[in-house]
C-alpha cells in the first residue's frame, strides 16, 4: 500500500469506537447469530417509525417540486415552526432570526465551536459524554475534563466546574444525558449558570471575551417519572446572552436518517453560524425543512406521536432497569440508575473476578465486554467509550432498535449470563 501523506489534523483524527462496535455486532447478525445490538443511539424503523404525518408532509414536499436550494439557514416557514415549537413545549423565547437549521444536528456544533472558540482557548466538558473530544480537536481548542461522579448521576456541579472557569471560553452541557439518561435537576443548573453570570459580569469590565454554555437538548422531549423538562433561562434569566441550544427531530422523533437539526441563541452568534454555513452549504434538504415545519405546526400529531413515543421507550427501559434491581437485591455486584430521560440507561455490571462456565476470569471491562457479546449475545457500550477510565464497569444500554418482546428476552438472558458466573455476588 502507497504511503500516503496527510495534513496533521487528518493523522491525528481517531474513528468512532461506537460505530466500530455497532459495526462488528451487525456483521455478527448478518452471519445470523441471535444478538442484541443495543450499542447505538439509533432507532429500528420496524419499530419505531418517525411520525406517520412527517412523513407525509416530507413527501408532499417532494410532489409540490421543493427540490431547489433551501435558504441558507433554514427557510422561513420552518424557523417560525421552530420558534412557535420550543415557546409552546418549553417555553422558550425566541425569534426566528434567532434559529438556525442544518442537515443534523452536528454541523451545528462544529460551526458554533468555530464561532465561539479560537485555537488554543480552553472549552470544558464532561464524561462521560459524546463526542464532544472530537469536535473540540476539530477546533483545534484545548480540552478540560471534569469526570463526573456516579452519585451525581454522572453529571458535572457548579463546585467541580468553578475552578476551570478563568481560562474557558465554553462550557458543553447535555440535559437528558448521553449516555447516562440522566438530567441535571433545577438546582445544580442554576448553580451552574449563577456562577457563568458572575464569572461574565467580571470579563464585561474587563472587557474579555465571556463564558458561552453549549447545551445540548436534543432529548429535551424525552423525560420520565416524576422528572420535567425546566428551561434553563427560567433559573436565571441572564443567563440567556451567554448560551446556545442545539436540539432537533432525530431523537425526539425518531427521525435520525432525515437529518434536520437546529439551533437557537442570541442572534448575533446565530447570524455568524449564518454565514459559515453560507460556506459549508451542509443545509437540510428543502422538503424536509417543508415537511417539518408543517409537521410542528400540527400540535395534536405531535403530542400523539410524542406521548406514545415516550411510553414505548420507558416501558423498554424499566424492563432493563427492574432487571437489574432484581440482581443488584439478590446479592449480585450489578447497578442501574432510574430512568430519566433520551433512550439510556446507566448500568453498573461489576462483573471483573468473577469466572466463566469454562473457567476464564474476566479480568477486564473489555472482557465484561466480550462475555456479554459472544455469551450473552449482547452489546453493550463501556463508559470508557465516553471518556471515562477503562476499569470503570458502567455500561450504556440503547433501547431504540428492539420491540419490547427483545427487550424482555434480552433483559432475560442478562439474569441468566449473570447468574452463571462464577464468584460475583456481593458476598464473595
């Protein structure tokens, strides 16, 4: 093979672990091995359809001849579809000149750290978390890493945050989270954005370049149980100059292959996105954007869609989660936390000393990994995946690509792998 030379940034760029794995699992299944594939943050269309009414307004879209270019940042019709969506189901305030709509919702974030961050100023995120490293080396920015704690549902405080802030210029935050399923509560988020206000007032007077807040809410929709969706400006309203919503139709409606995504924040950051996009030209397909604007604007199809939606998802998660209540009350050194919202669950499978049927000690997360996939015949994704250190034995769980007959079956031989394990119940 010729030895091709690449420009740094391409040498140093690393390929997505997640998809790799997900990739290996499917080839596994197209063999025909009976496996779970519960790895990606995707959707099975057999059973979980995007909204029948999407998509036939995205449809109708193609018969009315919308095949052109879309206006750059979205078309009008779709961005006031957007404002009057994020008013009536979150009670955010803003315009349309204050949204801005991609093919997804990642060109959005690798415009708005472009924006934001110049090379070598400090953007702070979490593990675990997704994919924030990679778009923060595509920004040629410097990384600061706060891992957050599994008493605190995985999810960063004001205190573990406060002594980084000085030298960040953006702080990333994901509420409900991936890949925890976990939300911040109304109190550690105000902390939070008390302390970037303050921080802010004292950069104003010395006229320093402020504290910005990404926050991810691509599952905004998606929240369980006694849990509620709280809009963040509502804890502080000051807060509102200094933070960026990235959200979308991918996860909320099951939408990830139509590729529409959006943005909203003060509008002269948005007006800037504007414009490199204007360059990338990675717009949303028109008829999508037509067929969306129509769709949110149908409120009985969307909250019909959404509450069945969330229902479907839940009852799939409490099966998972009742699962390994049961283990965890029987003695077994295994954990998950409640369900909060998106399609995850945090499960703790501390499984490392313990000795399979034919003898073999699992010494490793990776051989927790291994057991699950070719005993158990399921796939799982370590936390490492998402930053955090490799002897950690948390795993996320994706329950968007079975019906919840799989569900049940898988959730049964999970018991069952567990149980045939030699030397890993609390008591040994």
């Amino acid at each position: 093979m010729k030895n091709f030379k690449l420009s740094k940034l391409a040498e140093n760029l690393t390929s997505l672990s997640i998809s790799k794995l997900s990739e290996k699992i499917d080839e596994k299944k197209r063999q025909g091995e009976d496996i779970f594939n519960f790895t990606l943050g995707d959707f099975a269309p057999k059973h979980f359809p995007i909204p029948d009414k999407l998509e036939k307004e995205i449809i109708t879209a193609y018969r009315e001849k919308h095949t052109n270019y879309p206006f750059v940042g979205g078309m009008k019709e779709l961005r006031e579809a957007i404002s009057e969506h994020i008013k009536l189901y979150g009670q955010f305030d803003y315009k349309p000149n204050e949204v801005i709509v991609t093919s997804g919702a990642r060109p959005l974030i690798y415009i708005l750290f472009r924006m934001l961050v110049d090379p070598g100023e400090q953007i702070i995120y979490t593990v675990p978390s997704w994919n924030n490293q990679h778009f923060i080396y595509l920004a040629h920015a410097k990384p600061v890493v706060i891992t957050a704690k599994p008493q605190n549902n995985f999810l960063v405080t004001a205190k573990e945050l406060k002594p980084h802030i000085k030298k960040a210029v953006l702080i990333t935050l994901n509420s409900p989270s991936n890949p925890s399923g976990t939300m911040f509560d109304p109190k550690t988020l105000k902390e939070i954005f008390d302390l970037v206000v303050a921080e802010n007032e004292i950069r104003l007077k010395k006229k320093k370049k402020p504290l910005y807040i990404f926050f991810d809410i691509i599952y905004w929709h998606l929240v369980y149980g006694k849990n509620a969706y709280h809009n963040p400006i509502k804890l502080n309203k000051k807060i509102k100059d200094y933070i960026i919503f990235i959200d979308g139709i991918s996860k909320c409606f099951a939408a990830t292959g139509v590729r529409l995504g959006w943005a909203f924040g003060p509008q002269p950051i948005i007006e800037k996105m504007r414009s490199m996009l204007a360059h990338l030209g990675s717009w949303a397909p028109k008829p999508e954007q037509i067929g969306t604007a129509r769709f949110l604007r149908n409120h009985r199809e969307v909250d019909k869609f959404l509450n069945t939606f969330k229902n479907e998802i839940l009852t799939r998660l409490n099966i998972f989660y009742t699962t390994i209540q049961k283990l965890k009350t029987t003695g077994y050194k295994v954990d998950a936390i409640e369900p909060q919202g998106a399609i995850y669950l945090s499960v703790k499978l501390d499984l490392i000393g313990a000795k399979t049927g034919n003898n073999k000690i699992l010494k490793t997360v990776d051989d927790v990994l291994s057991y699950l996939l070719e005993d158990t015949r399921i796939g799982l994704v370590p936390f490492y995946f998402f930053g955090m250190k490799k002897n950690l034995p948390w795993f996320r769980l994706s329950v968007g690509t079975c019906s919840i007959n799989e569900a049940k079956l898988a959730a049964e031989r999970i018991t069952q792998s567990v149980q045939n394990l030699k030397n890993c119940s609390k008591s040994r």
